[in-house]
C-alpha cells in the first residue's frame, strides 16, 4: 500500500462516517421532538417516557460510536502511515496523523453526547409545573 492509496481509503471511509453522523443528527432531533412533545403533553403514561428514554439512550450509544469510529479510523491510519515511514518518507500531514492524539476528542465527544442525553431526559421526565 502507498501513502496515496492509504489516503483514498482514508477519504471513502470519512465519507461513510459522515452519513452516518448524519443519520445519526436525524435520529438525535427526533429525541428532542419526542422529549419536548412529553414535557408539553401533561398526564403522559410511564411507558412511553421509557420508551422514549430507552429511544433517546440508543441514539446517544450510536451517536458516540459514530464519533468514536471517527477517532478509531485516525489511529488506524496513523499505524499504517508509521509503517510506511518505516520504509519511507511520508508528507509532513501524514505525519501529523502519526503524532495526533486523540485524548482530548475522546473527552469533547463524551461530553457532548453527555449533554445530548441529558437535555433529552430532562424533557422526558420532568414534570408539567416545572
């Protein structure tokens, strides 16, 4: 494999990652529109705030995999690029893929599903007066 050709695999699997993230922003507004239909309906049924809730926690798992995968892709290319420097040069962006540490990503995109889930949940199962 060639730095090229580990490039164009590179593009066609950020391309996946990217419908799945939108599928995945699709799915986190249907939440919300669930989530605020709840807190607006008064006498809603405890089913169907669990449903909702277990809808709004699987969303929130597919969506921090999606960005995790993300994450994981970077560190995979970075393998592939390290090994190519092995044998020879790479360009100066695939060594900032080697040298990338994805620390503090992991960190924002926990938070950031954190705070999805937790807007969604407050709507779910808060009650009417508040």
């Amino acid at each position: 494999m060639t730095e090229q050709d580990a490039w164009a695999l590179m593009a066609a699997y950020t391309n996946n990652n990217a419908l799945y993230f939108l599928g995945n922003i699709l799915a986190v507004w249907l939440g919300f529109l669930m989530a605020s239909r709840i807190a607006e309906t008064n006498g809603t049924i405890t089913i169907v705030k669990l449903l909702a809730t277990t809808y709004c926690l699987c969303v929130a798992f597919f969506m921090y995999t999606g960005l995790s995968a993300g994450l994981a892709m970077i560190n995979d290319f970075s393998w592939v690029f390290s090994e190519l420097s092995k044998t020879r040069g790479i360009s100066p962006i695939s060594q900032e893929i080697v040298d990338f540490d994805a620390t503090i990503p992991t960190i924002v995109n926990g938070l950031f599903v954190v705070s999805i889930i937790a807007f969604q949940l407050i709507g779910v199962w808060k009650t009417p007066s508040e």
